[in-house]
C-alpha cells in the first residue's frame, strides 16, 4: 500500500461510477477523533473500517472480518463523516467547486432553465431514504435524473446541506424562479372551476334549479 | 436522410419505432387522410404520400424531409379528437411519458407538454397534474413541444375528470 493520494481509498472511492456526488474528505479531518463522535455505534467493524479507509490496514491479518463486509462498513463509515464534513468551510469549498460544475445535475422542472442543483438527505439517519436533489431556484426537492445517483443514502449528505451552503455561500444562491407555468386551452387560461371532479360536476348540476340548466360548457 | 432496410414497415412503423420516439401515439392512416384534419397544414402531396406508403424501402427514393414535422402537426390535432384522448390515455396509465421527478408527487404519472404550438420553439415536456408543473422528461427525446401542444393536459383532464382527484389539487 503506497502513501499516493492517488491510489488511496478514498479517490478511489469517489471515483467510482456511482459515488459522483461524494467529495473528498480529508484525511486530518478523519484522524481527528472528535470529528467522529458517536459514529461507532453506527458501524459494524468501526476500527476496521476507519483503517480501511485511511489505508492503515496492514494486510493479511486472519482475524478481519470478509472483504465484502468490511467494504460495507467502510462505505457506510465514509458517507457519514462526509456528511458532517461537507458542513465545515473546507466541504463547503469542495462542493461548491462540484456544484459550480454542475456536477450534481439540473433542475428537471422546466423554468428553472437548467439551475444546478445540491445533494440534500430527507433524514440524518442511515438506510431511511436515497439522496434526492434540491434547487435552490425553485426551493423543492427532486429524485435525481441518472438513477445510479440515486442509490446513495440520503444520510450520507444529511438534511442541513443545502441550507448551510447557502448560508455560507450567499452569493451562490440563485434569484427565486417567478415563472410560473399557465396552462392554457385554445390560448384561453383555464378558470378554476374546471378542476373540479366528476362527482363535484354532478353535485352543482343536481343542485341547479329545474328549468334553469346552465352547465359549465365542455368540449 | 435515411433508407429503410425493412421491407415489411411503413414510414408511420419506422418513425415509431425510432428511440426516443415513444411518446408519439399512432396516428391512423383515415385520420390523416382526412382533409378535414388537415386544414391549414403546408404540405407538399409528396410528403403525404411517403406517410401514407403501406411499406417503405430503399426503392421509395428520397425522402423530402419534413415527414417528421408534418406527422407531428396531425398528431397534435390527433390527440385532441376522442380516438387520441384514448390512446393518451392507455399510454398514461401505462406510465410511457415517465413519473414527476418532484418527491412530494410520490411518482405521479405524467402527460407530454408543448410549451408552444409553433414548430421549432422548444422540445416537449413533462406535465405533472399534481404538482401542474413541467419538467424535462428523463429519457433525452428531442420530439417538439408542437407535436402535443400545449392544451393537450387540459384537454385530457377536462375530458377525463375522474383521472383528478381534489386531494391532488392545492387549490381547493
């Protein structure tokens, strides 16, 4: 095992197809216990684990635990200090670079005229729900488009980010989307009595007094 | 350009069956024979010949290239008349035109939108009924938004109210 960032775990492992949205956590951020409070309960094989992922393992030991296993506890170790890390300065520095990329995707709704978007979790906890991705233009929440992004937990991103990296990043934030989709009949706006249901439609012509029937027209 | 080297499709089958093409419903060949349907539309009788053809292949020749346009033109009006409606309908239901991306819509069925009715303005979009929004679909079509139009998921909730329901609605 060399000490080249570039053969470590952790570019490896943000370069594979899938973990795109994931940053590069670094190292003295790991090493720093007090950055990894509370995560052990989290995690099967901790120890090993963390050792996985700051290449400390020293090999062939008989005792570890299986490969498949162990790589699990490490990926689930790894997502969870990138969701603490990604709310200190130095994350936020890393992600706005990727967001700035457009790395993370586009708004899919059409007026937000592709408005890069952020990685956002709907719960703090593991195995809840998958990432999803927020706009900041439209300030809703949308299932990513590629769908080998969304196989990540939403955990490992945490509720807060978007939220945070605005905060730190004001500038970044995009002007609110005003336009609003009207939908249109003929070029005629649609009055909101057309929305009603059949049940509603029979209801107001039942009640119409007989003789003086004037139903909505329809086509 | 292109030559067909399927002796046993017609233009209508080939054009369908291109990828991307999958929210195009079958326009049938009385419909666009129809004057009537055709009302306003610029054409050239070549060109509704190369549709109208039984079987294509490499002996048709030349197409004139804007089949594509003229086809898409009918199918707007086609979608409209009640056989249309229906077919929508089962390609709805079907989930053929995707699902909202919006996670508060729980994966709503969507319907194509045009953002215009002119040719060459914008390529189509998704209408999401919960949310009445419009999205760009996932899967990367390049039809034209003029080829549904952009009354077309008006025209199919108010011929098919019982498809909307008022928890769907945030105006009531």
């Amino acid at each position: 095992m060399t000490d080249s960032d570039e053969s470590s775990w952790i570019h490896w492992f943000c370069k594979q197809r899938g973990n795109e949205f994931f940053c590069e956590v670094d190292e003295e951020y790991i090493q720093d216990k007090f950055n990894l409070n509370f995560l052990d309960s989290n995690v099967k094989n901790y120890k090993c684990a963390l050792e996985v992922i700051l290449d400390l393992n020293p090999g062939s030991a008989s005792e570890d635990p299986a490969e498949p296993e162990l790589e699990a506890s490490a990926e689930k170790l790894y997502g969870l200090i990138h969701a603490r890390f990604i709310l200190t300065n130095r994350g936020i520095e890393l992600m706005l670079d990727k967001y700035n990329k457009g790395e993370f995707g586009t708004c899919p709704r059409a007026f937000c005229h592709s408005q890069p978007v952020l990685p956002i979790g709907l719960s703090d906890n593991p195995g809840e729900d998958m990432v999803r991705i927020y706009c900041p233009k439209c300030n809703d929440v949308y299932i990513p488009k590629a769908s080998r992004h969304s196989n990540l937990d939403g955990a490992f991103f945490g509720t807060g980010f978007p939220h945070m990296f605005f905060m730190e990043k004001p500038d970044a934030r995009p002007k609110r989307a005003k336009q609003k989709f009207v939908p249109r009949l003929y070029g005629f706006k649609i009055h909101p009595t057309a929305y009603r249901t059949a049940a509603e439609i029979q209801k107001d012509v039942t009640m119409t007094p007989v003789g003086e029937i004037d139903s909505p027209s329809h086509i | 350009m292109s030559s067909s080297q399927n002796n046993n499709s017609s233009w209508i089958d080939w054009f369908l069956g291109i990828k991307g093409n999958q929210f195009l419903c079958r326009v049938p060949t009385d419909y666009v024979q129809d004057t009537f349907n055709q009302m306003g539309l610029e054409y050239f009788s070549e060109i509704l010949d190369v549709i109208l053809k039984p079987v294509i292949d490499s002996s048709s020749g030349l197409l004139y290239g804007d089949e594509k346009k003229w086809y898409g033109m009918i199918h707007a009006r086609y979608i409209r008349a009640e056989r249309g409606l229906i077919a929508m309908h089962r390609k709805y239901m079907r989930g053929d035109f995707g699902s909202c991306p919006n996670i508060s819509c729980d994966r709503q069925n969507t319907l194509p939108v045009g953002l215009s009715a002119v040719w060459g303005k914008s390529t189509v979009k998704i209408h999401c009924p919960r949310c009445k929004s419009n999205f760009h679909p996932k899967s990367d079509t390049q039809l034209d938004g003029a080829m549904f139009g952009p009354s077309f998921p008006d025209i199919f909730f108010s011929l098919l109210p019982n498809l909307t329901s008022p928890l769907d609605d945030p105006r009531t």
